[in-house]
C-alpha cells in the first residue's frame, strides 16, 4: 500500500486514518486485539517487515533497529514495547507502517493493518486523563466505530521522546518584547505544545488567549466580533493574530482556517498554521483555505517573528 495522493479537499472538517491493530496479551495469557489509527497524511507507504539491522545504543527498548528503504535508512519501533504491552504471538505476518512528519521519516511495526476510514474531526473526542496517562501520553484522539474503539497516536510524542533533538526548542535568543501589545488567540489540542507557543508569545510581550481546538477557537472569535460589533470597533483592537494546529478533535486547522476567510470581519486576521503536516506535498491545502502562513513543526520560534510581521502587514506598517 503507497500513500502517493490525498483526496481530501481541504477545509471540510475531514480527515482519513489507517486502523491497524496489535495482538496484544491481557492479563491472564490470552489475546486481544488493540485498535489504533494515524492519520493518512502522515503515511507513505505500509509495508512487509523488512531486514532490520540493530542500532548502537539506542535510547530506547521499542527501538528495534534500522533498515533501508529506496536508499533512505529509517528506524523501526515496536508500537507494542513502546505503549508498554507484550505482543501476543501469532502467525500473521506483522505490518510496517512508514510515516513522514516533521521532515522525518519513521516505521512502525503493528500485527497488521485493517483499512482506512474516512470520518469528520468531530467524531474524534479528546482522551481524557486516565487514557492518556495509561499510553504514556501516546493517544491524542479517540474514535469510537463499529462497537470497538480506535485509539489516535500522537506519532509526534513519540518520535520527540525517541529522539529529543527533532521536538520542539524555544530560541534563547528570541528578542524581548518585540511584540509588546499585541494579541494572539492560539488553538492547538497538544497541551506541551499549546504552553510552549504561549510562553514563546508572552516573552516576546504579546498577550495570548489558548483553547484547545478550532472548535473552540471559532466560538471564542465569533464572541469577540460580537463583542467589536456592539462596541463600534475593529476587531483588531481584540486579537491581531490566529496560531492553529491542524489536526484537532471537534474542528481541525484546515476548517477553521476557512471558516475565518470567509467571513467578512474575522478574515482581516492573519492565521497562521503550526503542524507537523507542513509539507511539501500537503502545504497546498493550507493555501487553500487561505493561511497566511505555514510553519513546520518543530520550528517553533519562527511562530513568533511571522505573527509579528503579519500583524504589521496587515496593519499597512513596513
């Protein structure tokens, strides 16, 4: 299976994932099956388990090793050691899923792979306290379907734990207060990443209001165009700037994104998309529903300097 083309267009609130399962043990030596998912977009291609070749010192115990794909050397993790289960033995023929995210590419040894469904963002609930501390903070949506649930992994989380050099890092060198006066409404569902940006915003001087989804985003814009309405202002006098993650439960980044272009106030704010889906390949859909900007994760302290530079823009300031 090769993932060459999405269809999807962007901005409908849509999102495709890859259901495979792992043959897990449960507590009295039997088998169960455990259903995650990932996001099309993040897949390349879904392959036969390959020769692997052991890496030296490793950080990890789910990392089994390395292997060659088209001239390109990309690790394998065991999805099963990482979430912390004991794969159950059995004589399927286990799965490899190769992603590419952050301009990094990474397998995942799975039992197998099921199909792909296609389902709106507001299908994915957020997991709560309890599953998320029980995959290692792993999951970042869940999928109820067909009387079984789909677990989301947030490959993120665990190609930044396997390697912290490709998570995010804050510029120490960052100019103070460059940004003094300004406001920016941030919308992202990753907690860590959603404090970082913020922190990132305050230090630069700006004042900074986060939700955790486009949902939430929307409703909160929507507040304060009532609010500009009613007092006879601009809405710029409220926020000046829009940061958005793309894939989040309820609404992701794409659909919110729109939805302010469309609207005849809220479309004078800039809006810029900060994901791990800025690609090359899929950077088109952002321009679609009209992003100002895209930023690649994990560059995070360039989200400052081009919110700044946008706001001025926008307000005709060189």
């Amino acid at each position: 299976m090769s993932q060459t083309n999405i269809l999807l267009e962007a901005g409908t609130n849509e999102l495709e994932i890859v259901e495979f399962h792992l043959d897990e043990k449960d507590p009295k030596g039997g088998m169960y099956k455990g259903y995650y998912g990932v996001n099309v977009a993040k897949v390349l291609e879904i392959i036969r388990m390959p020769k692997v070749t052991e890496m030296p010192e490793v950080r990890h115990k789910s990392v089994l090793g390395a292997f060659n794909l088209r001239d390109q050397i990309i690790p394998l993790v065991d999805l099963s050691v990482w979430l912390g289960k004991e794969r159950f033995s059995t004589t399927e023929e286990p799965k490899v899923v190769v992603t590419e995210f952050n301009n990094v590419n990474t397998a995942f040894l799975v039992s197998g792979v099921n199909r792909i469904h296609r389902i709106s963002w507001e299908e994915v609930e957020a997991p709560n306290a309890y599953v998320s501390a029980v995959t290692n903070n792993s999951i970042n949506g869940v999928v109820k379907m067909d009387g079984r649930i789909i677990f989301l992994l947030d490959l993120e989380r665990i190609v930044s734990d396997l390697n912290p050099q490709l998570g995010l890092r804050l510029d120490s060198s960052l100019k103070q207060d460059y940004g003094k006066g300004y406001r920016a409404l941030i919308a992202d569902d990753s907690t860590v990443i959603r404090e970082m940006i913020k922190d990132l915003l305050q230090k630069a001087g700006f004042q900074v209001e986060a939700v955790n989804n486009g949902k939430d985003g929307w409703e909160r814009l929507l507040a304060l165009k009532a609010r500009a309405e009613g007092e006879s202002r601009p809405i710029t006098d409220y926020v000046q700037v829009v940061i958005s993650d793309i894939e989040m439960p309820q609404m992701d980044g794409h659909n919110f994104c729109r939805r302010i272009k469309e609207d005849n106030v809220l479309k004078r704010l800039p809006v810029i998309l900060f994901s791990s889906l800025i690609t090359d390949k899929l950077r088109h859909k952002g321009l679609a529903v009209g992003a100002d900007d895209q930023v690649a994760k994990p560059e995070i302290s360039y989200v400052a300097q081009r919110s700044i530079a946008l706001i001025k823009k926008a307000a005709g300031e060189n």
